[in-house]
C-alpha cells in the first residue's frame, strides 16, 4: 500500500455533524450584534442579522452532535476553516444593507472575522453606532472566540493545532489538558476586555466608541468609528488603545504562567523578551529616523511611535498620517511581517516561527564545520524543535512568501505603485490593517476579493486553508487520477 493510499480522507458526514456542532459557536457571532440592533433601533441591521441567529438557535437547542471515535486529523483541520469562512459569510448581509456591494460586505466581515480592519466601506463614519459596533464585535469573536471553537474541535488533536499554527494554542501548557487551558485562556481574554471597556469608555467621547474601539483593540483588530482611527481622540486614549494592543500581542499562555509559576519560569518559556526587545528596537529605530526628517510635517513623534507599535502588534490603528518616505514604510513592512508574539491574537509570520527559521540558518552554517559523523539539534529556548515543527514553520514561511507574491503580483498587472501595493498586500496577509492608501471603496472586486482571500489564508495560517481546497483532502489519490484520465 502507497503512502497516499494509507493517508485519510475527509469524510463529509463527519464533516457536516462537526460543522452543525458548531452553531452555538457562531450564533455567539450574530446574535449579540443583532440584539445590539435592534436595542439601539438600527432595525435595518438586525433583520439583516436576525435570520441566521434565528437558524443558528435552532440548530443549538437541537443539542450537540454525537462525536465520531475516530475523528481525523484532516476533519479537524477542515472544520476549523469551515468555522472561518462560515463565520464570513453569515456576517456579511448587514453591510449590504449599509450600502455596499456582495463583494464589498463580503471584504468587510471577512476583515472583521479574520481582525484585520482593513475596509472598502464609503463614509463609514456615518454609520449608525450598531454598525460599528458589529465591526467591533466581529473582531473580538475573530481575535478569539473562533479560536476557541477551533481548540474544541480539536482536543484531541494536538498535531493537527500544531499543523496550521491555531492561534493561541501553539504553546500548549502539559499542566492542564487543553480544554481546561482554553477555558482560562477565554477567562483571561475576557478579563482584559473588561479592563479595555472600562478605559476606552472613560476616555473616548462616546460610550458606544469606546466599546467599539475596546473590543478592537483587544483583538489587536483595528476598525475604529472615526476616518482617521485615533488621530482626533486624545493622547492618552490613544496611548491607552495601543497599549491593550500591545499586551494582547504578547502570547495569552505567558500571563498564565506568570500567575502560576513566576516571572522566571513565564519569561524562559516563551519569546515575550524577544518580542518586547524587537519591539521597542524597532520602535526607536522609526521613531528616530521619522525626527530626523524622514517622517510627515504634520505628524507628532508620538503618532509616529504608535503607528510603528500598532504595526508590529497587527493593530492596524493610527494616531496620525503614515509616514510615505520609502525607508520609513520598509521598516514599517518588516514589522507587520514579523507580527505579535506567538499564542496572542496578532498576526505575521509570529516571533516563534522567526526564531526558528533564525535557528535554522544558524544551525545550517554550523553543520558545515562538523564532521560528516557530527550531530545537531535545533533548539528554540531549550526546547529541542522536532521535524513537525521545523516542517511547519518553514512551510508557513514559503506559503506566506508565495501568497504575498501572488497578490502584489495582481496589484502590479492593475498598474498600482508598486510599494503602496505591497504594504497593502503585507497588511492583509499580516492582518494588519494600515492601508496606504489604495485599500478603499474604489478598489474594484478584483483586488477586493484579491485581499479578502489574503486575509483568510493570513488568519488561519495558510495551511488549513489549502487543505480545504485540494482535492486530496476529499479523494484518494489513486482515485482522483482515476477521475482526471476518464473512463
């Protein structure tokens, strides 16, 4: 028997049973927002809503389906993506309601759900306050929430978390099982969106804005209500916002063991040093180049600073104009690409898989002084990294690389300029967020649909994405060769 014919295949029953175990899940995605509609009299916006919360409670009073024993790694990682792109679509009809096109609503909760914040909208600032409110809560349940779903589904499935880098789950804690891990994961993401709540409402003008920009911020989303994001709240709002980013890039599992076990054992056991430390050398590296000239005339040293933290932490906020001076934006793309801190709500390449992938040319280059009988292991924080995870994270690194290829490829044959093109399309691979200008309602569905698959292939790691489509996951290889020779 080949290799290919012993692999599994997804199986669409199990698929279908997993996936309807899943409608509390995503209920909890509609009905808030739809419940916040109608309260708040945008009864346009919850009848757009009100159907599938309708539907989806239904489906979670029916009670949850019988698991399957023999659960499959593929299933698992096709579940979690269906999740995703069911969570999309299920979204999108109150921004068609709001004026935008299929294509367009489709982007908005697309970024929304994946926590981007970039948007195609038109005059969003004059949408009622349920709507930014939705945008809010569409990326707090992306930032997290989904996740959660996703760990569920695969409890029993390490591998497959590690598979396709599940957000906070990378660094799984062997104290607790995993169920009980997430729980306090969620408990600790809930407690932070408190804390974010309570300042943002104190220090922004309105208390809907600080809502919305609070369940933004945690999930280092990035949608604000205003046009300019941050530039017209005050200093210590904007401080405060990005800040929130700033700890939520950091991964979840190291407030954990900063509680559980000491500062020592939280900071030897994952890389929130070297995130913080790449972080604040980059931070005064812009903001240094940005004073000596480099920077927009009508931006504050403190807007720069914030616009380059609200980059590396994948926030997508601005507290002022983005520098255009090519050095300035180039600093600004390696800090998108490299993202938050591995197990947060940020996005990037993660400093995990940079750390690794910098082990591994360091490893490369010592192998060749060692006798042909020499041995090396690669090792990230002492950990020894196993062919798994060496595997996964240089397969993450070429699908990101190849992605964002392809995009600024597309942006390129539409005769944009092509580094406005190119931080745009870093900024939705990263879910990021900053725009330079060419993300907007003007785009056209070509490149709008160009970004929003970017930004699911960002969000969840390209990985599970992929084995959606192929037709691998569905056939046995003997079998579709079968089908593509015809009878």
């Amino acid at each position: 028997m080949s290799r290919d014919d012993a692999a599994h295949v997804a199986r669409v029953g199990v698929i279908r049973r997993s996936c309807l175990s899943q409608a509390p899940v995503l209920c909890s995605v509609v009905l808030p927002p739809c419940l916040a509609a109608g309260i708040l009299g945008s009864w346009e916006l919850a009848a757009a809503l009100a159907p599938q919360a309708v539907g989806l409670l239904a489906l979670s009073a029916m009670g949850p389906q019988e698991e399957d024993v023999s659960f499959r790694r593929i299933e698992a990682t096709v579940v979690f993506s269906l999740t995703f792109i069911l969570a999309c679509l299920l979204s999108a009809p109150p921004f068609l309601v709001l004026g935008m096109g299929p294509v367009e609503a489709l982007f908005e909760a697309t970024s929304g759900i994946t926590s981007t914040g970039l948007s195609v909208a038109r005059a969003a600032e004059d949408w009622p306050p349920a709507a930014h409110l939705l945008r809010g809560w569409l990326q707090w349940c992306g930032g997290f929430a989904l996740a959660f779903a996703g760990l569920t589904i695969l409890h029993d499935h390490a591998s497959a978390t590690r598979q396709f880098g599940a957000s906070v789950f990378d660094e799984r804690d062997q104290l607790t099982t995993l169920r009980k891990q997430a729980k306090q994961l969620l408990a600790l993401y809930v407690a932070v969106t408190a804390v974010a709540i309570a300042g943002c409402i104190l220090l922004l003008p309105t208390w809907w804005e600080g809502l919305a920009v609070a369940l933004a911020a945690v999930s280092t989303g990035g949608f604000s209500p205003r046009a300019d994001s941050l530039a017209s709240y005050p200093a210590v709002a904007q401080v405060f916002v990005i800040a929130i980013c700033t700890l939520t890039a950091m991964s979840f599992l190291f407030y954990i063991r900063l509680w559980r076990r000491g500062p020592r054992a939280a900071v030897s056991a994952g890389h929130a040093v070297l995130f913080l430390g790449l972080l604040a050398g980059g931070t005064a590296l812009y903001a240094g180049l940005a004073a000596l000239g480099y920077g927009p005339e009508d931006g504050t040293s403190l807007a720069q600073v914030l616009n380059f933290v609200s980059g590396m932490t994948t926030a997508g906020f601005t507290a002022g104009p983005i520098a255009a001076a090519p050095l300035l934006l180039a600093l600004l793309l390696i800090g998108m690409v490299i993202g938050g801190d591995t197990g947060s709500t940020a996005g990037g390449m993660k400093i995990g898989r940079i750390a690794v992938a910098i082990e591994m040319v360091r490893l490369s280059i010592r192998r060749a002084r060692l006798p042909p009988h020499g041995v090396l292991q690669l090792r990230d924080r002492g950990a020894r990294q196993t062919a798994d995870d060496i595997l996964v994270a240089g397969a993450v690194l070429v699908l990101y690389i190849a992605t964002v290829l392809i995009c600024w490829g597309a942006f390129l044959a539409a005769g944009h300029p092509p580094l406005a093109a190119l931080f745009d399309v870093v900024s939705a691979v990263s879910t990021v967020g900053l725009s330079s200008g060419l993300t907007g309602p003007d785009l056209g569905p070509v490149l709008t649909g160009v970004l929003t698959v970017g930004m699911l292939l960002g969000r969840l790691e390209f990985l599970a994405l992929i084995a959606l489509v192929l037709p691998g996951t569905w056939v046995r290889a003997r079998r579709a060769a079968k089908y593509r020779k015809g009878p």
